[in-house]
C-alpha cells in the first residue's frame, strides 16, 4: 500500500501534465480550433480541419496491413509442422473474430492525439475466451521513465464501477467502507456526474497485479 501510493503520486504528475496537451490535441482535432465567442457574428467560425483530414487518412493506411500472429514450428518434423499449422489457423481466427484490425485503428488514432495508447489482452468471462480492449489512454497512470513499456516498473489502469458492480467483482469487501468519488473528467465531453467507486488496477513489474480503491488492497 505504500509502494502504491508514492507510486500514485509519481505517476500522477505526469499524468496531469500530459493531459493538458491531449486534451488540446482532442480540440484540434475535433475541429473546436478558435475561440468561437470572441469571432465577430458577420464572420464565419467554420474551420477547414486539415488535422482531422490528416488523422484519418494515415490511420487506414498504417493499419491496413498491421502485423498479424504467426506460428513457427518447433522443428521440421512432420508434427511440429502439423501442430503449427493448425495453431495458425485457430490464431487467424482469432484475429478475425476479435477484430484487431479495427481496434488497431483506434489505437493508432489514439497514439497520434494522446502521444501513447494502449490495447489490454484480457480473459472475457462473459464470453469464457480471450479478449482485447483499448483503453482511453488518459485513464492510464506510467512513470515518466525512458524505457521500453515492457520493462516500466509499475502500469495503473483507472476504472470505474457502480456499488453493484463493486459487490459482483468483490464480494468479499464491505462496499460501505469505500468513498465514491466523482466521474473521471477524461476530455472535452460531457461526462457524467454520477459519483463512482475508482479503482487502480496496478500492475507491478508485469507479474502482480493489485486492485485499489479508497487506499484499501481489494484484492491481489
């Protein structure tokens, strides 16, 4: 709990800072470039988004043919072989049902509006199989660190959940000893103002992981 904390600290400065500049990257790129109240009513404030024009034409193209699973076999034994080919099969599969491609694109999107973005390999228990999401990278707390993302020392997700939701996922917590707190300003859409249980799910030196909420370990 006190690694989590000066972790939080750490990481939430940089947060802060980053999220001024992708939050003017999102106006741009929403085309909201000109203070709007203070253009004169005999002119136009329509704007020509050569940004957005920019953004949207790059990502189809960098994504078009993105990186898929392959499968080597382990030797040149008939096999292996065998074995490989069917697992690239299934893989394929895989990446068609999942719909990488078209999750790539965001996360592409998100790279160039929000300077990093991030897709979560993850277990669906809805659908008892593996599942990949992308995560608003805002809702994303790293050191500010120059290293590979794979060797950053901690990596914390926040997540919001309802009391029922809290009580289905922790049943064994007393939701009533946590404090909700308000919606997650993420941007310049209008969130909403319900109150909700924050979560931190914290992921130390990619082998723990811990989940957070009002300065209690949830689980681990």
């Amino acid at each position: 709990l006190i690694a989590f904390k000066a972790w939080l600290r750490e990481s939430q400065t940089y947060h802060d800072y980053l999220l001024t500049y992708q939050q003017q990257s999102e106006e741009y790129y929403r085309g909201n470039q000109t203070d709007r109240d203070q253009v004169p009513r005999h002119n136009t404030n329509t704007v020509e988004n050569r940004i957005f024009e920019a953004v949207e034409t790059i990502v189809p193209v960098s994504t078009s043919k993105a990186h898929q699973f392959v499968v080597l076999p382990g030797s040149e034994a008939e096999t292996s072989v065998k074995r490989a080919n069917s697992l690239q099969k299934v893989l394929t599969r895989k990446y068609e049902t999942l719909e990488i491609q078209r999750r790539l694109e965001r996360v592409t999107r998100d790279f160039i509006l929000y300077r990093f973005s991030c897709m979560k390999w993850e277990w669906g228990y809805e659908k008892d199989d593996v599942d990949a999401r992308v995560i608003d990278p805002r809702l994303i707390l790293v050191p500010k660190m120059r290293c590979d993302p794979h060797d950053l020392p901690y990596k914390i997700e926040i997540q919001e959940y309802t009391k029922r939701e809290m009580e289905e996922y922790w049943p064994k917590v007393n939701v009533d000893e946590l404090s909700p707190e308000a919606n997650i300003q993420t941007g310049t859409e209008n969130n909403s103002k319900k109150k909700l249980y924050r979560v931190y799910e914290t992921w130390a030196y990619g082998e723990v992981v811990v989940w957070f909420c009002s300065n209690k370990v949830l689980e681990k």
